[in-house]
C-alpha cells in the first residue's frame, strides 16, 4: 500500500469516528451503529449513503461495515421495502426535519427508495474472516429488497425499474428533470413546489404503488438508477452463488443482462452517442439533458459503440474533463451551474466522489485504465486539498456543500485501485 493510501485511510477513519451514531431507539427497541452523511446537515441513516460507507469501512474495519448494513436493514419492512432514511434519533432533530422535503412511511422512515447499491455494499462487507455467516445473516433481506423492487417498480416487466419522485435517484436538483417537473427558476423554493405537486396527490391516494403510477405525475426509467440496478443485481447472482444458490444466483443473472439490455434499447441515444431517461407511464418521454447520469452505463456491458461514445464525453473539454473531473452536469448544459456556497441546489454542475467511483470503474472494464486513473488521482486530490466535502468545483478543486461528508471517503476505494491492491 502507498503512503498516499495510508494517510487516507487514516483521514477516513477519523472522520468515521466522527460520524458514528450508536445507539437503541426506542421507537423500535433496536441497537443502531452508522455513519451518518455530515452530522451538520444529515444526521440520519441514508441508504446510498450507508451503502458506500460500507464500501469504505471494509478497508479498515469490517465489523463496522457490517454494523453498517445491520443497521440498514434493521427496519426492512415485511414486503421487503427498505426506506431511502432511517430517523433513528428523529427526536433530537425536529426542527431540521422541518426544513426536509420528505414522504414518509412511518415517522421514522422515510416511503421512498434510493439507488440500490446494496448487493455492492454487502459483497464488501462480507470479506474476510466470518464473512459466510454475515451473509447468512442478512441474505433474505438483501433478496427480499430486490424482489420488492422488481414486484412494485416495474410494472411493464421490461427490466427497468420506475423512480416516481426526483429524490429517489439520489440525485435532487439534477438538470435532467428541470422541464419534466416544469421547473422555471432555479430557486429552491421552486423545487420543493415542485415536489409537493408529485408528492401532494401521492399523500392522496395513501402513497399506494399502483394509484401513483396511474397518476402518472413522476414515472423515471432513470439511467443512474438503473445501471446501479443492473449492477448489483449481477453483484447479488455472485453473492448468491457463494452462498449455494445457483439457480436463484441465475436468474438473477438473467435479470441483470435484461436491464441492461433494456438500458440500451431504450435509453440509448446514437445520434447524441448518450443515455437518456424515458419518462411517463408509457415511456414516451425522453428527458434529453446531458448529465453524467447519462454517462453510468460505462459500468456495463454495453456494446463497444455505445461505449466508446461515453468515453469521448469524459475526454471532452468542452463537456467533462474539467481539471477536475467528473463534473455532475456537462459543461455546456444550460443547466450547469457553478457551485456557490449559499446554493442548497445539489448535482447542477460539481464534482462529486460517488459517481467519480462508478466511472472509474467503468473505464477500466472498457479498457481505458488511463482515463479511469485520472479520474482515480484528481478524486483523491480533491480530499487532500479541500478536505471530505459534499462535492467540489470542477475548475478549481474548492469543496462546497456538507463538511465532513461520509461517502467522500469512496476516495480511499479509488486510491486502492490507482495503487492496483485488489
Ligand atoms: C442529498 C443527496 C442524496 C444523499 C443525501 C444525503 O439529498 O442528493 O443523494 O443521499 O443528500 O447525503
């Protein structure tokens, strides 16, 4: 291990030391033991968030990012549902809850999804020493979250699965949805109307699946999250296989491929050689924004033209490769937006670590290690600079956003295959 790596294992670890949470809430009368995102701003349990703090915790302390993923999975509900937020300690923070644009399933829970990461996280997890017995732990729920998403998010059964508000991509502000949800001034103010009017006649109908896809208000093949899908879904089959489970392990296999193929046939722009969202309940809509949502499917499998078309956008000057790359909205979008440090308004614009881990990885499975370890270098450089920072401005390297924000740390996961120890 470089000397490099080592000092951002150690960063990693005090900030984690800083961030975690433990606890026994008594809402349910269950121990919790997570790294929350920032304890300024998100003192809560995030799924995604959770997911790639996992992917840290296991190059350090795996226990950990097993308490992790227990505590993820702690309030999974019997359909298999895991919420997007989990209020362990709701009470101590009322008046920030106030100020959140959320739907909730309970009032410790939050009722909608976020990219499902999860097979990821627990393949990290269960390295090592007692791995076996952790996944023999947590299998069922692991399985039981993605037939649910299979069983209520993919109604036309085409592989894709539907985001029906914007925040379940993870991805809040994103350009990408601006004309969708009409937005017409970048302002927040703007954007919580937004919500309210997907969210106000959701509350209507009881937030029941089928009446909300009726509605028709937010239904998203969204590119991100479905190459996040197809991924894990691939990641389960290997965890499954490991545990025994071959034929469940492969058809799981068979899922992931069919996304993936759906990804491309459907999502697939040749002419602008990018992915787009298909929006609406018949999936007409196309939400043609260049972000580097539309970049994800490099992770895949993906015919070499589509991928190579991707790779020309990360070169591209005048689109991605900033000094610091990658940048969350391209360039010359006229929704890319500087970052500032009074603007609430996420991915319009910075560069933010979690993405910068799934394209770097996406790079090299398409043979571009040379891209793929820019983008491995400048990430961790952006940690050495500007310290664990929301996100960062492309041209200068300045950190905005939360401070002491958690899954930053994925630059440790980077630094790892920059020094090439896996
Ligand atoms: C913001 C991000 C979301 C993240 C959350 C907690 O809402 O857009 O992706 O999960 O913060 O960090």
């Amino acid at each position: 291990m470089s000397a490099r790596y080592e000092r951002m294992r150690d960063a990693v670890r005090a900030l984690y030391d800083r961030n975690r949470q433990r606890g026994t809430a008594p809402w349910c009368g269950l121990e919790y033991d997570f790294v929350c995102p920032s304890t300024g701003t998100y003192p809560f349990q995030w799924f995604w968030d959770s997911c790639f703090h996992t992917v840290a915790l296991a190059h350090f302390d795996v226990g950990r990012a097993r308490s992790e993923i227990r505590s993820l999975l702690a309030n999974a509900q019997p359909d298999g549902f895991v919420a997007h937020v989990t209020f362990w300690q709701r009470e101590r923070y009322e008046e920030m809850l106030a100020t959140y644009a959320i739907a909730y399933r309970t009032p410790y829970l939050s009722d909608c999804i976020q990219p499902p990461v999860l097979a990821e996280a627990v393949a990290a997890a269960a390295q090592g020493e007692g791995g076996d017995a952790f996944l023999a732990e947590v299998m069922p729920r692991v399985v039981a979250y993605f037939e649910w998403l299979d069983a209520r998010r993919d109604p036309d059964r085409d592989g894709l699965v539907a985001t029906l508000q914007p925040d379940e991509s993870g991805l809040d502000h994103t350009p990408k949805y601006d004309a969708y949800l009409g937005i017409e001034r970048v302002e927040h103010a703007e954007f919580t109307r937004a919500w309210e009017r997907v969210a106000g006649p959701y509350a209507e109908v009881g937030r029941d699946h089928d009446r909300m896809f009726a509605l028709d208000r937010f239904v998203c093949a969204d590119v991100l999250v479905n190459t996040i899908y197809a991924e894990n879904q691939r990641v389960l089959a290997d965890l499954l296989e490991r545990t025994g489970d071959g034929d469940r392990a492969q058809r799981y296999r068979s899922r992931a491929d069919a996304t993936t193929r759906a990804l491309v046939e459907k999502c697939y722009d040749a002419e602008a050689g990018l992915f787009y969202d298909r929006v609406g309940r018949d999936g007409r809509g196309r939400l043609r924004v260049n972000t580097v949502s539309s970049l994800m499917p490099l992770l895949l499998d993906v015919p070499a033209e589509c991928a190579q078309a991707l790779v020309r956008q990360i070169e591209d000057p005048l689109k991605y490769r900033a000094p610091f790359p990658v940048p969350s909205t391209a360039l010359d979008e006229p929704g890319y937006r500087k970052p500032t440090a009074d603007s609430k308004l996420v991915w319009r614009g910075p560069t933010w670590i979690n993405t910068n881990w799934y394209l770097a990885r996406g790079l090299r499975r398409h043979g571009r290690e040379d891209l793929a370890r820019v983008i491995e270098d400048r990430s961790a450089a952006l940690v050495e600079r500007s310290g664990f920072r929301e996100y960062y401005d492309p041209f200068t390297g300045e950190g905005f956003g939360a401070e002491g924000f958690s899954w930053t740390a994925l630059a440790l996961d980077l630094l790892a295959d920059l020094d090439g120890v896996r």
